[in-house]
C-alpha cells in the first residue's frame, strides 16, 4: 500500500493527472500546462503512472511520431481525490503560510 501513496502522493504525479483530467496530451503539452517540472522529471514520472496503469501512452504511426498521454479509467478514479486536494490546498494556502512565518520567527537563531 505504501508504494501506492508514494506514487500519488509525489511532486508531480497529482499534477499530471490533474491536467489529463479533460483530454490526451503530448508531452510538450504536458510540459507546458505543468510549470516547473523538466523533462527529465515529466519522463520519468509518465513512466511510472503508466506503468501503475494510470495513464496510457499511444504512439501514433505517422511522420513525425506523434505520442498521446491519457487517463486510464483507473487514472480517472483519481480525479475527485486530487480536485479535493487541490482545493483544500488553495483554501488553506494562506494559514499554511502564516504559521510557517510564525515558526520561522520564533526559531530564529
């Protein structure tokens, strides 16, 4: 179970799901809709969705190649969870930072 939680409980993997939640992407459009994340980071964590069976990766036979990055029906069972995360996390973004700042205040050496 502990790997499970890892995978989605990771850096980029709720966010990539996140931005799948509405239609298949490439990857460069994966890059762009998701700041910050490089391509190495991008691959390697497209790599483990799809092999968790989140997501799915279609290679299309054409000149140049064109690969596709979807939800699996699995992948979309995550959405509900990850939308809650993220509006929890908007929501409690400003407190969050507050008591950081206090902590930090009273810790200072």
């Amino acid at each position: 179970m502990r790997d499970v939680l890892d995978r989605i409980g990771d850096k980029w993997s709720l966010l990539v799901i996140g931005t799948l939640r509405r239609e298949r992407l490439r990857f460069s459009e994966l890059q762009r809709h998701i700041p910050g994340i490089s391509q190495r980071m991008l691959t390697l964590t497209l790599r483990q969705l799809e092999r968790d069976g989140l997501i799915t990766r279609t290679v299309h036979a054409e000149v140049p190649p064109r690969v596709e990055y979807e939800l699996t029906p699995l992948g979309g069972t995550l959405i509900q969870l990850a939308m809650a995360l993220a509006d929890w996390a908007i929501e409690n973004h400003p407190r969050i930072e507050d008591s950081r700042a206090a902590y930090d205040a009273a810790h200072q050496r």
